[in-house]
C-alpha cells in the first residue's frame, strides 16, 4: 500500500505538455469540465477541513481527490477502479493536472477525504458549483421544479427474529468494549437461550430474544457517563464509546417500541442501516427519498436532500429553498411541486409574504366536503366560536378532534335545519330521523387553499405546469443513467453523500453543455469573471517547450 501523505505532487513540466499534447484528443467532455469549470475555486471549500499546522508530513492536495470523487461519479466506477484508471488512462490523469509519471494515492485516501468533508463539506462543494453557474448567469430565480424519487437502501430486511438477533449482537460488542466481563455472563446467557430453544418455534424464539435485549438495555443504561477532565487520548476514546453507547440504546429502545405496537409505521427496517424505512413509490420498498430542486430555465438542480421513505416530502420544500436562499443569498419568485403539495400548512409557510413569499403551483385536490353549500358558505361569528349559515341561523361551539388538529367542526341542530327553507340546498342528505342537523367543518389553511385552487384555473399556471416534467426528466437522468436509484452506503448522511456528488455529475455535465453553446461574447465575459479572481482555468495543449496551463 502506498503512503499517500508522502506522495508529492510537482507541477506539470513542458516535457508533460508536450506528451499530453500528442495523444489526447482534441474535443472530449473532460478537457472541456477543466476549461470551464473553476476547479481551483473548490480549494476554498476543502482547506478549511484540513490542518493549517505545519507540522507532520503534507496532505495530498485536496482538490485533486474531490476530482477523483467526481470521476468516480462521472463514469460510474468503484473507488479502486477509479484509481486504477487514473494510473494508465492519460486523458483523467491530465484532468487531474497530474504529471506523466505521477502516482495516484491509495483507495483508502478517497475514503479518509470522504470522512473529512462529511455532508457538510460535500454540500458546500455542491453550493460552490451553483455560485460559479450564477456567475456565468446560468442559473435565475424566477421558478424552480420540485420532485422527488425513491432511493433504494444497501440492505437485506430481516425478520423480526433477524432483526433481534442482529441488535443483540450490536448490543454484545458495545458491552465487550466496556466491561468484557459482563459481556461474557451475557453471551452464556445467550448460549444458554439457543439450547433450550432449540426446536421450538419462531415465536418463541422471538420472545427469548426480546428479553434478552432487555436487560441488555437496563445495564446499558445503567453506565455512568465517563468524566473528562482533557483532551487526552484516552478522553477521545471513552467518549467515542460512550457516543456508542447512546446511539445503540436510542436504537434498542426504538426496536423495543416498534415491537409493541406492530400496526405502527415509521419502522427501523435493518440494524446496520436504522435510518432506512419503508415507503411507497408506486410499489412498496426500503430506503430512502431522493428530494431535489430545479433552475426551470437552466436544468441545473440548485438544492437537495436525502429523507427516510416515508418522509415528509411536501415540508420539505420549505427546507429546500431556505437552504439555497440561506447558501446564495437569493429570492425563489415561484415553486412548481406536484399534488403532494396542496398541503394547507406547506402552501401558507411558502406563500406567507413576511417569511419566504414564493408563489406556488400545485394541482389541486377535489372537494371532498359533503353534498349541499361548501364550508366557505358558513360564515365565522365575531369570537370565532360559531358559524353562521347561509339562512341566517347560528351552529353551536367550535369543536376539535386529535387527529385533526387543523380542523374545527361546528354542529346545528336539528330545529334548525329541520325548519330551514334552505335545508334541501344545504344538507340534502338529512333523514328525517335524524338527531342532529349539518356539520360543518372549516379548516385553519382554508383560504389557502382555495387560493391554490382559483390558481389552477389560470394561464399562469398552465404555463408553468407545462415545464415541470423537466424535473421529472432530471430524476430519470439521476438514478437510471447516473447511479442514483441505489444507495451504495449505509445511513442518512451517507447517502446524502453519495447523492450530492451524483447530482455534482449531473450539473458539471449540464453546465458544460450550456457554456459550450454560448456565444464568443459570453465565453469572453465567463472568462472575465476567472479572470477577476486571479484564476483562469482555460488549459492549452502545445508540444512547444513554453507550453503553459493559463
């Protein structure tokens, strides 16, 4: 294995231009992502997740293994593969600016820098990118397409007993590491389990197994929390396996709760990956949702995020452009998200013109109120407690229930429709039997809502519904030519991840496209805009021995 902090990285000579100049192509995808892309403004992002110590061996240049990470995504390689091509193939060797004969860092090195940025740091090269394509003044603020798509998780589900058997053993390593001794009383009693319950059924099994996760949990709980008094070795140590601990006895107590109420939802599917849930997406499956957002007028994605299957899609789109007008300072004029957003909460936090005051197209959902005059019809009295209905005649108290905490429901009474001229208009279905009159229910988002829905009958919204499956193309480009549609790690922040640097891919790819049908003029002012930051990165192949990188 080769040390990569002691690889050295020296400048291309002209001797490297002149090779470079003779076998590479003159037209590729690659040459043209060096010359457009402002690469070395990445450094900016990375440095800060370095040391700027002096001291110990230099780290290999960071920006070289962000574009290592790119390729991987870019031609769908394994991290080792990856590698092994940078060795011999001379056209990424020269998208890396690497000399001729230079060594490529170990596999091991890429998963280190990975660990180092985290999702944070990926994020932020994400951000970096969409900065350098509103500089170019690719990306506008006047719509964005909203869409989501399923990601399905690396795992096997296991069964219930599978399921205990792989928290037992999770639990076990957690104990061996702070008390061997007491690990091993409760790997005899786990022996002791398996021969007695040999033979019998599942069910069984299962119960035996469940108590031993229980008092797994009740000495786990029982740790007193280790006492730091610096930042020593051994205190990094002990809080790591104290940081263990936590997290295996929140993910104990989860599966423990998740047991007893089997008709219960938001389930952990798998130990090895607790943040993948099941979900819906046309069929059932286990994993995630990949959420993203789109420049309607450039196809660049601007914002993404990662969610369990069975999150909250439409909240999300709050997220999503808070986190691009947070990151670029910006003002989203419009949102156009499918049917899951006509959700009364979701449309008055976007639309609310004293917070983020997008304008919001979604199609709109039927009335699903009864037969008779719509809720609107019914009038509130003055304290807000009552209704008054189209005859002039007042219901009784507002009343709520707790699992709809957004409506209130007002009752007449049977005198009062009975009597009613009205009644056969208002409550057609009224028996005669019947001992109370119409119920009206009135929502907290009503206005809302018939704001969205005045909304879908307008040109504005057909136009703007008309370019939303751009997104929809965007997604099919993501997971089925991209390798999205698969997770290919474990946990949340991971594959947000993995996401961030497939959607990198996808706008390097587009950006590239856009700049290349431009204009001499606007190539001149993209060039200024380098330029102006002390970075020109258009390279120029020549075999001369003056040969430079401007």
């Amino acid at each position: 294995m080769r040390d990569s902090a002691r690889l050295s990285v020296r400048p291309l000579s002209s001797l490297d231009y002149d090779i470079y100049g003779r076998v590479l192509p003159k037209k590729s995808f690659l040459l043209d992502a060096l010359r457009l892309i402002d690469w070395p403004s990445f450094e900016d992002e990375l440095q800060g997740y370095y040391s700027s110590s002096a001291e110990g061996q230099p780290e290999y240049p960071p920006l070289i293994l962000l574009k290592i990470e790119y390729l991987r995504y870019h031609f769908l390689l394994s991290q080792a593969k990856c590698i092994e091509r940078c060795h011999y193939d001379l056209l990424l060797k020269f998208f890396l600016q690497l000399p001729v004969d230079a060594e490529i860092v170990d596999p091991s090195t890429l998963t280190v820098f990975r660990k180092r940025l985290g999702t944070e740091g990926f994020a932020a090269v994400f951000d970096r990118l969409i900065s350098q394509a509103r500089g170019y003044g690719l990306v506008q603020d006047q719509l964005r397409l909203k869409d989501a798509t399923h990601v399905v998780g690396d795992v096997a589900i296991p069964s219930a007993l599978g399921l205990f058997a792989q928290l037992r053993d999770r639990m076990l390593r957690v104990v061996e590491s702070l008390d061997p001794s007491v690990a091993a009383v409760f790997r005899a009693d786990m022996a002791t389990i398996r021969a007695e319950s040999e033979g019998q059924g599942d069910s069984v099994r299962l119960l035996q197994r469940v108590a031993l996760v229980k008092d797994l949990l009740e000495w786990m709980r029982g740790v007193p929390e280790p006492q730091q008094t610096g930042i020593t070795a051994d205190d990094q140590r002990a809080a790591k396996k104290w940081s263990q601990l936590q997290s295996t006895i929140t993910l104990a107590e989860k599966i423990l709760s998740d047991s007893a109420d089997p008709s219960g939802g938001d389930k952990v599917r798998r130990v090895v990956d607790p943040d993948v849930r099941r979900g819906k997406h046309g069929d059932f499956y286990d994993g995630y949702l990949l959420d993203v957002m789109m420049d309607a007028d450039s196809e660049i994605v601007t914002s993404l995020d990662v969610l369990p299957a069975n999150g909250d899609e439409a909240a999300n789109a709050i997220d999503l452009i808070t986190q691009e007008e947070q990151a670029h300072g910006n003002d989203i004029e419009q949102l156009s998200i499918d049917g899951i957003g006509f959700n009364g909460e979701v449309l008055h936090q976007l639309e609310d013109p004293d917070t983020l005051a997008v304008d919001v197209y979604t199609p709109p959902k039927p009335f699903s109120s009864a037969e008779g005059f719509p809720a609107s019809a019914f009038e509130l009295t003055e304290d807000g407690q009552r209704v008054r209905c189209p005859a002039g005649h007042i219901s009784g108290r507002a009343g709520t229930k707790k699992d709809k905490p957004n409506n209130t429901f007002f009752q007449f009474s049977r005198t009062a429709c009975g009597n009613c001229p009205l009644q056969p208009q208002c409550h057609p279905q009224m028996k005669e039997t019947a001992k109370s009159g119409r119920q009206v229910t009135k929502n907290r988002y009503e206005q809302d809502y018939e704001r969205a829905r005045a909304k879908a009958q307008t040109d504005a919204y057909a136009a703007v519904r008309a370019r939303h499956p751009a997104i929809e193309r965007k997604l099919n480009e993501i997971v089925r030519h991209q390798g999205g549609r698969r997770a290919k790690y474990r946990g949340r922040p991971k594959v947000k991840m993995q996401q961030l640097m497939t959607v990198f891919a996808v706008n390097v790819k587009r950006v590239v496209k856009l700049l290349g049908q431009r204009s001499s003029e606007t190539a001149q002012f993209a060039r200024a805009v380098f330029e102006t930051s002390g970075r020109v990165p258009e390279i120029t192949l020549t075999s001369s021995a003056t040969a430079t990188a401007s």
